[in-house]
C-alpha cells in the first residue's frame, strides 16, 4: 500500500466521519482501518470472519448475541477483542472513540447480515486514507 510509517493519529485526524473507516494499511489479504466512532452502529454479522477491535481512544462497548443471550463487553483504550464469525454483533461508543479493526479485505462495515441502516452509519469496505496520515505531510 505505502512504504512510510503512518502515525494513527494524523490517519485519525484527516477524517471527521463518524462510522466511515478509513484504511491505512494492509497485511496479506487484511486491511487495517481506522474509524472515529460515537453512538450506535447496527446489529450486523460476518458469516465467514472474525472482526478485531483495537481501542486507540475513548471507550467502545460491543453488545452480541450469543447461543446464551445477549451479553456486552466493555472495552477501555488499550483493549482489543475479536468477535468471532457468525456472532451477530453491535458496536456503539456512547461517548465517542477512535478504534483500529482488521479484517479481511473488501468486508463490509455492515457484514452480510443487518438492520436499517441509519443516515449516520456509512456501508462501506473502507476508504482510502489521505496522504496526511503520513509523517511531516
């Protein structure tokens, strides 16, 4: 994708979209994105993926629905999680936060699966990253 260093925190501070990640690297077949995130996104799922968070800022809660019941995992900056294939799931960071996700390239934000889509959440496999995400740009 590039051959420089990009530092998370201009990548974050290109974009003011909420819900609309944008991909700053890839590895093999995987992107790396980055998302500023507030309120709720969708109940979703990815039939055929796992889907890891990484919190960079802030506090992201996943809610998911399990054989169990439905339970939510709170995850502070500095915590990461995965949800596994198949778990319907839904991220809302009442808050706000930033996060880095990792999955496969050309998944949907809004997985195979999901409700109505508000305005607010963009369906989307990732945008590109502008060039100011790079050092001394």
């Amino acid at each position: 994708m590039n051959s420089e260093p990009i530092l998370l925190h201009k990548a974050l501070a290109s974009f003011d979209a909420l819900w609309s990640p944008r991909i700053v690297t890839r590895v093999n077949d995987y992107d790396v994105r980055v998302a500023k995130v507030e309120g709720e996104h969708v109940w979703h799922v990815h039939e055929d993926t796992d889907e890891f968070f990484l919190v960079l800022d802030g506090e992201l809660r996943i809610s998911l629905r399990e054989p169990d019941g439905e339970r939510t995992v709170l995850l502070p900056q500095g915590a990461v999680f995965t949800v596994p294939a198949g778990t319907e799931h839904k991220p809302h960071a009442p808050s706000g936060a930033a996060i880095l996700m990792f999955e496969p390239t050309g998944t949907p934000t809004v997985g195979d699966r999901h409700d109505e889509l508000p305005p607010h959440v963009d369906a989307t496999t990732g945008h590109p990253l502008d060039i100011r995400g790079r050092p001394g740009r």
